[in-house]
RNA sequence: GGAGGGAUAGCGAAGUGGUUAAACGCGGCAGACUGUAAAUCUGUUCCUUCGGGUUCGAUGGUUCAAAUCCAUCUUCCUCCA
C-alpha cells in the first residue's frame, strides 16, 4: 500500500492545514517533525525512547546505510524496520543532500554522480536509479528523489540547468523505482529563484508523486530567503498530497512553514545541538554548559519529557560538562519532544484557527526572555 | 651528612640572552550548529581607565637587553650514607 494523505482541516487564516498521513507501519498526524536517524538511528536513543517521544516518523539515509552496512544487509534483515527495531513510519532520503555537503570534489553528470566516499576515499557514482534501487531495498516507507542540492547562491543558469536534470533524475527514478508498498516524493528545486521554484514545482508534480518535498533549502541561504523559496512553489503543489520541507527544524521556521502550507519538517539540529549541549525551552534555546546553570535544579523546561520529568539543569549540565553519553540523550530527548509537541500545539492551533496568535505568542517567549 | 635533577600563567608542559605576555595540551569562560564525514568546530583565558602596567620560586648581580648567564637563599624529587 502506498502512503494516503488524508487533509483534515485548512487553516483560515493561513496556508497551514492538519493531515494524517496513513502509511504501511502506521498513521501520524501533520504537520509533523521528523528526527533524523542516518545510520538506522536517532544518535544515542533507542527505538522505544523515540516512541515514548510521540515522534510520527523518522528519516535514515541511502547514501551513508549503503555504504554501510549495505542495502543487502538491511534487506537480509527484512528491511529497515526489522534492521533497526522501529516498527513507525520511516523516510528515506536520496544521498542527494551527501552528494552536496560532504564531496568536495565531484562531478555532477547527466548519468550520476561521481564522487569519493567520506569513509576511505574510494570512487563512488551514484544515479537515481541506483539510489532508489537501494532505498526499495531498504524498504522504508517513503523515498525521496534523487535530486541535485545546489548550493546557495548559485548563478541562474546553473540553477535553470539543475532544476531541468533534477526533474529528468526524477523521472528516470520514477520509472525504476520498485517496491509496491514504498511511496516516492519529488523534490521541488530552483534555488531563490522564484520562476525557477515555480516551474520545478509544475514540472515534478507532472511526474506525479506519492508527496512533494521543497529541497536545497537550509543551505545558508538566510531565512527570509528560504521563506520565499517555500511561497514561490507551495501554490503548485497538490493540496491532496503531503508537502515536505527538507532540512528545517528551527522552531520558528517549523512555525513559518507550516504557515505557508508544510507538512513535515525534518532537522538534525534538535540531536546535534543536544549532543553539543544545546537545549530548546519555551523562553529560547539555552545553553546548558554555561556557568548559570551550575546550580540551577530545575528542569529544562515545562515540559512532559522523560528528561525533563526527572533531571535537572545542574545534572545535565555536569553530565555534558564531563562528556557523559547521558547528558547529549537526555537533551536529545528533549529537544526532539520539544519539537514534536510544538507540531502538537500547531495542530491545535490550526483545529482552532488560532495559528498567528500561537506564532505571536511563541515567538514573543522564545525571543525576548532571558532563561 | 653527601651527589644529582627540578621550581614557567588555574594545572601539566615547551622555551635556555633580544623577533617572548611567553608554544602546546588540559581546565575555565563564551559562541556556532537547519535533507548528520559534527558527543564537533570556533573564539577567549596575567592586570588595564586599552595609553600602558606587572610576570617565569626569592633576593642580589652581569648585560644596551635575562624566564634564559652568575651568586646566595627557599623548596621539591631521586640516589648514596
């Protein structure tokens, strides 16, 4: 069975609407983050932390899983789930993002992508049809296109030419791809450009797929500029099908995207500022290393995480301070809930078109308080 | 009692006449992080009214110039009695 998006409410003030998205290992609701687990694991937390998190879904990744353990190993072990004991929805992404952010030297061809491995060095190519021939393998619930992650900013004429292959990867994706119960996003490019934007969203929506997703956002390009890239392709993509804004989980972008129509919302940064001792509160992110905290015992933040429900500042701090593991999962715990649970009160919010006062209110407190 | 080796910024440790307010590591204090080559990386860490001031166990000396050479003292370590 393919994924089925099931709209429930559009927002009357905003872009923004709740969905559930039905899937083969079950439904979550919309807007929704995503935390990401590369390896075939949300780093330091066990399948059943994730649960005890309410996190609908989770993302691994084709690139670094196939080069290890290999897509064959993980297709012995009867798929991702089974491979990484989580039973919920699981998206994949291309190695289109790999490709970008850690080969220096590559060749980006018609046919694929020549670049070195990040392991030892060694020559790797990589195409759309390989990567959704690993990723049917990997047997995840969602895959993802494999689509060119240019850069920001990069000259119109590259960006027209990139747009152009990364929709003739999709297709040529498409065709291959082979796995009736996995579903199949395209991915919208087009840089800042916003006919670019517009004309990439057209184009792979004429491909059709499973659920679109806006790429080659999050690149450093600002955000009143990514912003834009979300508005200059939204209108395009089919209300019947999800939307998913690739590579973004500060809060207040969650918040201006799902504003302007998105969905689901993937980030690295909730676990990697967890393990660099970052948390997020209500009243802003905090950094929990700071000599403030020393003796401070309260909990993170108000808040019904597993963390926060029973350690404290001082603790966690001393645990980071130490370079404890415990400190960087106990952060990951909650800064992943945080997320999850601010997607909740969205959803709230959207059922009772009170978004744009929630967003007032939620930026006013993360902004302007001193924690 | 004798012989030898040390004493450098919060700690460890380079430096052995000028380019040294003094490498480097740790610790401390801050910052960054957006489809994870990140439990990583960056800045800062004697005082300062930012002009400068005071440092390398202590005191005295040699020299234009000393953490670096000399003398004495204090103190620590090792070995021999």
């Amino acid at each position: 069975m393919k994924i089925k998006y099931e709209l429930i409410k559009k927002s009357n003030e905003t872009k923004a609407r709740t969905g559930i998205l039905h899937t083969n290992h079950g439904s979550f609701k919309t807007p929704m983050f995503m935390p990401v687990g590369t390896l075939a694991n949300v780093k330091t937390l066990t399948a059943e932390e994730l649960k005890a998190i309410n996190c609908g879904v989770i993302l691994a990744n084709t690139y670094h899983l196939w080069l290890r353990p290999g897509e064959n190993i993980v297709a012995l072990a009867g798929g991702l789930h089974k491979f990484m004991n989580y039973d919920g929805p699981i998206l994949t992404d291309s190695g289109g993002f790999q490709v970008f952010s850690l080969a220096k030297k590559k060749d980006i061809t018609e046919e694929g992508v020549h670049f070195k491995s990040h392991i030892d060095g060694s020559k790797l190519f990589l195409t759309p049809e390989l990567s959704i021939g690993i990723q049917n393998k990997l047997d995840s619930d969602i895959a993802m296109s494999f689509d060119e992650c240019p850069p920001f900013p990069v000259t119109r004429e590259y960006m027209t030419d990139s747009v152009d292959r990364t929709l003739r990867w999709a297709l040529r994706g498409k065709n291959v791809h082979d796995n009736h119960h996995q579903s199949l996003f395209g991915i919208v490019q087009g840089g800042e450009y916003a006919d670019l934007r517009r004309y990439s969203a057209l184009k792979t929506v004429e491909i059709g797929f499973d659920g679109y997703a806006i790429g080659g956002t999050s690149v450093g390009e600002g955000k009143d500029t990514m912003y834009n890239m979300i508005d200059y392709a939204i209108d395009y993509l089919p209300t019947s099908k999800v939307r998913y804004l690739m590579g973004v989980g500060d809060p207040i972008d969650i918040i201006e995207g799902v504003i302007r129509g998105v969905d689901m919302f993937d980030c690295v940064l909730p676990t990697r500022l967890a393990r660099h001792g970052n948390a997020f509160t209500k009243k802003g992110k905090i950094n929990i290393r700071n000599a403030k905290y020393k003796d401070d015992f309260e909990a993170l933040d108000e808040c019904d995480c597993y963390t926060c429900k029973n350690y404290s500042r001082a603790y966690i701090r001393h645990l980071i301070i130490c370079n404890e593991t415990l400190g960087g999962r106990l952060l990951s715990i909650h800064n992943i809930r945080f997320l999850i649970k601010m997607t909740e009160d969205i959803r709230d919010a959207i059922a009772s078109d009170n978004l744009l006062a929630y967003k007032e209110k939620f930026i006013k407190e993360y902004k302007n308080s001193i924690v």
